[in-house]
C-alpha cells in the first residue's frame, strides 16, 4: 500500500497530491482524463446542445422521437438522452432547458446560405451556430455520461491489447492514448456528440465476438449501426471473422445465423415503435431531406453526392479484407479484423468529414500503436493536434453557455471575442485560418496513417512496375 | 447495462404518463385564477391578453397544395426559394398545436379549402394556414373579389407561411403571377421578396415576442409593417421586416409567419395560433414560474376588454400548453 502523502499548502496541491497517491496506472490515467474533461467541460457548444435539449422537450411534450421534428437519427441515441432526460428533470431538478441570447443574434455566423454574404454563408457552413444556450446542469449531466463511455472505449481497447497481445504494459498506454486523445474530449467534453458511445458499442461487439458469444455480439453491431450508420461498414468482416475462427468446426452457420439473430432482434425491438404506427422511414431521414434550394447547385448538394461515391468505394474494401480474414486462419484474424476496421473507417474518412468523425478511427489506430506500430504515432499525434485546432477555432462562441448562466467569461466580452473571429469580411480570417488549418491537420494525420499502412506496398508495387517496364 | 439504458430510454419516449401537465383556469369578476400541473421539474408561462374586439382563431384549416411539387419548378430561381415537403410541415404545425391544447385541426386540399371559403358567415374565429407559394384558381386569381378575400374580410384569419403573399395562383396544371397580390392582401407591398433571412434584432411589440418565448430570428418573406395601419408585428427584425406579423383586412386578418421551414418557425406559428393572438392583441400580464407538482396564480383583468390567458409549460423548449378564454 501507498504511503500517504504529507498534506499541506492549499487545496490545489492537495489536489495533485491526491491525485499522484493514486497507484493504479488505470485509475491514475482515468483521473487525469477526468481532471482535463472538468476543465473543458465548460466549453461545451451551444449548437448541438441545443438540438438534444429540442429532442428531450419532444420526448418530455409525449411526442416521442420522431412525432416533433428536431431528431434526425436512427433512435439509440434519442433513447439514450431519453433516459438521461429522465434522471435530469428528476433529480437533478432541471426545470428550463435553455434560453434565447439576442446578443448571439448579432454573429454573422447565424446567416445562412440565404445570405448575400459569402463569408457568413462559409461560416455558417462550417460553423453553424445556435442562438439557444441550454442550462449548464443539463449540459453537464450530458458531459459526465459521454465521459463515462470514454472511459469504457478506453478500457475495451486496453482489454483488447491485454488479449491479444498479452501485455499490460502496451495495453496500459493504448488505454490512456485513447482516453487522453484530445478528439476523444473534444466529441464528448465540448462538441456534446455521441460519437463514442457508437464507438464502445462497436467494440463491444468486436470484443463478445472474440470470446465466442456471437449472438451478444451481433446484438450489439445491432445498436452500434443504429446509432450511427458507419459499423455497417464492418460487418461483413465480422462475418468473415466468424468463418476464420469457426471453420473446419462445422459451426460456422450456426454461429451466422446467431449474430443475425442477435442483430435482428435489437433492430426489431429498437424500431418497433416506428414498425407499430407503420413508418420505419422516420428513423432514416437522415438520409434524406425534408428541405432543399433546387435553384442552386450548392457545395453542400456536390459534397452529398461525392461522399455517396466514397461510402461505395468502400464496399470493395470491406469485402477485400473480409476475404483475407476468412482465408487466413485463425491466429491472424484478429490483427486482420482490427486493421480491416482501422483501414475502412480512415478510407471513408477521406472524404474531409466533421472532426468528431474521426473518433472511429482512434480505438483501431491506437491498438496498433500501443501494440507496437510507432509508424502510426504521426496519425495520432496529428488527428490530436487537429483536434485541439478545432477548440481554439470555436473557443469563443463555445463559452456561450457559460457567459450566459454563470457569467464567465462576461457576456458582451464574448460576444465581442466573438465578433472579432467570426466578423464577415476580412474579421473572419482568424476563424477560417485556424479552422482550415485544424482540418489540414487531421486531414495529414489521416494519409500519415494511409502512408504507414499502404507506403511500403504501394512504393513496391510502383518499383515493381518501373523494373518490369525498364527491364 | 448499455441495453438496459436504450431500452429504459425507448420506454420513457413510447410509453406515456411519465411526463404528465395539466393547466386549469378559473374566471371571475375582475380576476382569473390558473393552477398548472407537472410531474416533474418544469417552468410554466402564464400570458394574459387582450384582444379587444377581435376574435382569435378557435379552429384551422390547413391547405395542402396537391400540385405543390408540380409547379415549383417555375418559381425555384426566385431569391429565397425553398422546395420543402409541405405535407410534412402541414403535420407538424398539427402537432405543434396538439402540444399546446389547440386540437381544432383538419388538412384537406384544393375543393375542402374551396369549402371552408365559401362559408364566409363561419369566417370569425376559423383559420386557414397556407404552406404553399400559390393558392388554386378556385378561390384566388388576383382579383378583388376572389373568395379568400371576401372570406378574409368576413372575418377569417389567414396565415401564410414560407413564401410571397398572394404572389401566385394555379389555373389547372399552369402556375400565373398575381402582380398586386400584396397589396390585396395586405394594402401594400412590403413582403421581404429579396431573401434577406436572418435577423439580427428583437420587436418587442410590449413584451410579447418575450412572454410567448418566440425564437424563430428569421424575416424570410416576412412584412415590413412601418406602413400598415391596424397591424402587429412581433418576433424578430432584419432590414424593418418582421419574423410574424399580423395585418388586420376588413373584420378578419392575415397573419405572415416569417423563415424558412423547420421547427423553429412551426413554434412559433403555433404560439401565435394556439395563443389567440390577433392584430389587436396587447400583453397585459405575466409570470414565468420554475415549479414542480402544482402550482397556481391569478391576474386582475379589470383593464382587459377580452381577456385570453395562455399557460404553457417548457419555456423555450414548450412541452404543454393551453389556452383559457374569459
């Protein structure tokens, strides 16, 4: 056991000193994960904020999720705020979810692509922003929940490393090199999405999966995909994954038809609401919409269009790793199942989509990593930066929610910081500088990962080609 | 556990009785008194209005355009032009009425609009929303005495959301430019037709865009009021247009609900309807209460000619509401 420490000066070195007592490299990491997510906690965004406080007000008006409009996804996360919103109201005694800040109103950044303004159709584009400031405790119990599903992602990718590797140590560090992840903080401590949570239920699947409970396994694929529609990506080499591992037992249909059935009955119960009042298309109308200016081609409408051709450029690529993992046995399936999924959520990345995106790339790329691969460590290190680019880009219109319910920063100070970063014209550079930059940044870490992966094989295969030609 | 989380959240969203309101309101000489009920934390809003001699709407009608999609193409290059899915914003204002207790709703088409029209001596207290860019020829061609007009100036209340008043009509499959059509329906033309959309300013109209919680900052093909007589303007401003605006025409009125389509502009054009107002309408009273289980209260309305009371729960995020006539 630890001696303790002498306690003494004020309440922040106690705090350090409580802190270094704790031992257990987990914990410790967990602790300091804690400690960095309270601190960025107060830069929560407005924006997306504002959207679950709508679904909860639908949810709490006995509209469910898709009675009202305001909710857009497949229904897991709506569920999930569902039962938050719950614990929220009754004990956390939230009466008023949020409030309207006029002085917001004043930010170019509320144009919208109805705008003469060029910049302040940019920003709104990039940097679309809400003039509702929802409470801080709804804001927080928010915040603590996603913590709660960084940690567990952590933790299934340390189990991970521990299993397949054997070694604590590497496993140790992928653990804090997926908590401390700067785009881990930023999708749950400030941006407020859900990434994540999609994120530990797809490796809880992968994990059930590996342990031989492939009904469990699928059920939870089930969730995964629909929270957020990317797994689908992977199954198939979740299947190829089942052939590998099960064949020559004769066990391979069955342990199919399982994980089907597993993920058929979650999807069944998940949307049974919506298969009772006869509209399933309600939970997909992300992929669709109700809105639309057919007199303009815009870069929004070009964008759809070309990221459909990425996500079916990525069929092949499933299906390709799918067939190494079911040709090569099973010892190799593992490292394939994992690098399959690191190579197609960073493929489908490609095509420049929002920074939280990137967090299904993380868990994969960290095994990687923490197993041994340091040509990976670029990818991570320029994936963080980016990350923390992107705060510093958003940082003044982030504090709204603080400004507004505590006072902190002063309201009319962050409204100016604000209009200085966001102002249309040549006001908006810094923005734009800085936000362009952070995207470049992860855009670089994504090939930096392309190059470590594919580098050598692709400069092989060229020189192969080149001597073929010249000899 | 996670599972054990979605499904304790797929219950709470399907089943109900877990968010449970309720108003009730008691009128008396020179005082109405209100209890509002919740069974969780909450705030609630009591609004007490005066509407003068002007009736509020009791029941709407609204007009889903059959060719909507048809003609659309005709206008689309227009400045401000959004091609939405209006069935489906015709059934969301519904519901975002339901929610407030105002459930007197049907949608119908080009002949059940004809209908509602032709029953001028029914006009005070009906109105009819219109989601669509063009009324058919049946009961609109740009002439004076069309009957939306006559049913308008009977005494109906017609609200327009989305595109130009009164700019076009449909005769058959072909869509006809009505060039006077805002001064028809308005007295003059002052529709914000150059897409100017996002407003950066509050109309306070006396405390009203703040008691009913408007939020909608948006003046897409709303009105600039400045010269219109016997009208009121509220929610927000941009370029002196107006997000709402209702303009009294002869006994009955019309009632613009500015922005492009989404659910910010669907609350507030079910506040304005559920909430009574009318172009005479003036705040006389309110309350905005943090409570739990019940609460209760009580305005003087010796000064109100026509008292309404509107209690709603949820503040921004409204979850109930209810309106009480005296």
């Amino acid at each position: 056991m630890a001696e303790p420490r002498p306690s003494g000066g004020g309440p922040l070195r106690r705090a350090v000193d409580a802190v270094l007592g704790v031992r257990h490299p987990l914990l410790l990491i967990a602790v300091i994960g804690l400690i960095v997510r309270l601190a960025v906690m107060p830069l929560i965004g407005a924006y997306d904020s504002d959207y679950w406080a709508v679904i909860v007000r639908n949810l709490q008006a006995g509209e469910g999720l898709y009675g009202l409009e305001g909710y857009y996804y497949t229904p897991v996360w709506g569920y999930i705020l569902g039962a938050l919103s719950l614990i929220q109201t009754s004990l956390l005694g939230i009466g008023e979810l949020g409030t309207l800040v006029l002085e917001a109103l004043q930010l170019p950044a509320f144009s919208d692509s109805m705008s003469s303004d060029g910049t302040a159709q940019l920003l709104a584009a990039f940097f679309p922003m809400t003039a509702m400031a929802t409470d801080l405790a709804f804001n927080f119990s928010l915040n603590i929940m996603l913590f709660a599903f960084d940690i567990a992602a952590a933790y299934l990718v340390y189990r991970l490393l521990a299993e397949i590797t054997g070694d604590r140590r590497k496993a140790t560090a992928g653990f804090a090199l997926v908590l401390l992840c700067p785009l881990i903080i930023l999708t749950s401590s400030v941006d407020g999405m859900f990434d994540t949570v999609c994120v530990v239920m797809m490796l809880l699947g992968i994990m059930l999966l590996r342990r031989g409970d492939t009904f469990l396994a699928g059920a939870m694929i089930s969730l995964a995909v629909l929270t957020k529609f990317f797994p689908l990506f992977i199954c198939p080499l979740l299947i190829a994954y089942i052939i590998s591992r099960y064949r020559g037992t004769g066990e391979v249909v069955k342990h199919v038809l399982l994980a089907s059935a597993g993920f058929a009955l979650v999807a069944l119960v998940l949307l049974l609401p919506q298969i009772l009042e006869g509209d399933v298309t309600v939970c997909f109308r992300f992929l669709t919409d109700r809105i639309s200016s057919v007199d303009k081609i815009s870069l929004m409408q070009i964008g759809g269009v070309v990221r459909i051709l990425v996500y079916a450029a990525l069929v092949p690529l499933s299906l390709a790793f799918s067939y190494l993992i079911a040709r090569r046995g099973s010892a190799e399936a593992d490292s394939l199942l994992l690098k399959g999924c690191l190579m197609i959520f960073v493929a489908m990345m490609l095509f420049p989509s929002p920074a939280r995106y990137l967090v299904f790339t993380v868990p994969f790329l960290v095994f990687f990593l923490a197993a041994g691969d340091r040509r990976l460590r670029t990818g991570w290190i320029l994936i963080s930066a980016g990350a923390v680019l992107f705060v510093v880009a958003g940082c003044t219109a982030l504090l709204t929610n603080m400004a507004v319910h505590a006072g902190m920063p002063p309201l009319e100070a962050m409204m100016a910081a604000a209009g200085s970063m966001y102002a249309g014209g040549l006001g908006a550079i810094p923005f734009f500088t800085v936000y362009v930059s952070a995207a470049a940044v992860q855009y670089l870490g994504l090939l930096a990962v392309l190059r470590a992966e594919w580098g050598d094989t692709l400069r092989h295969r060229l020189s192969t080609i080149a001597r073929r030609r010249t000899g | 556990m996670i599972i054990a989380l979605v499904l304790a959240g797929e219950l709470i969203a399907t089943q109900p009785g877990i968010y449970v309101y309720d108003a009730d309101a008691d009128w008396q000489d020179g005082l109405v008194g209100y209890e509002v009920r919740s069974s969780v934390n909450s705030v609630y809003d009591a609004v007490l209005l005066d509407n003068g001699d002007r009736v509020p709407v009791s029941e709407l009608f609204i007009y889903v355009d059959e060719h909507y999609h048809e003609s659309y193409g005709e206008i689309a290059h227009l400045p401000g032009m959004v091609h939405t899915d209006i069935r489906f914003y015709a059934e969301q204002a519904a519901r975002a009425l339901a929610v407030r207790g105002f459930t007197a709703v049907r949608t119908g088409g080009t002949a059940e609009l004809a209908e509602v029209l032709a029953d001028t001596g029914s006009a005070t207290g009906t109105g009819v929303l219109n989601l669509s860019y063009a009324l058919p020829s049946e009961v609109y061609t740009g002439d004076p005495g069309d009957p939306v007009l006559e049913w308008v100036h009977a005494g109906g209340t017609l609200y327009w959301t989305g595109y130009e008043v009164g700019g076009w009509y449909r005769d058959g499959g072909s869509l006809h430019r009505a060039e006077n059509g805002q001064e028809l329906f308005l007295g003059s033309a002052c529709v914000n037709t150059g897409g100017v959309s996002a407003a950066t300013g509050m109309i306070p109209a006396g405390g009203l865009t703040e008691a009913l919680h408007l939020y909608n900052a948006d003046v897409l093909f709303g009105l600039d009021v400045s010269g219109l007589d016997d009208c009121l303007a509220l929610g927000f401003t941009e370029a002196g247009y107006a997000s709402i605006a209702l303009v009294g025409a002869g006994d009955g009125a019309v009632a613009v609900i500015a922005g492009t389509p989404d659910f910010r502009r669907t609350d507030d054009l079910a506040q304005v309807i559920a909430g009574g107002l009318t172009p005479s309408t003036v705040l006389i009273d309110t309350e905005h209460v943090d409570f739990r289980g019940t609460a209760t209260g009580s305005f003087d309305i010796r000064d109100a000619s026509a008292p309404l009371l509107y209690i709603y729960v949820g503040g921004y995020y409204l979850t109930y509401g209810e309106a009480f006539r005296g």
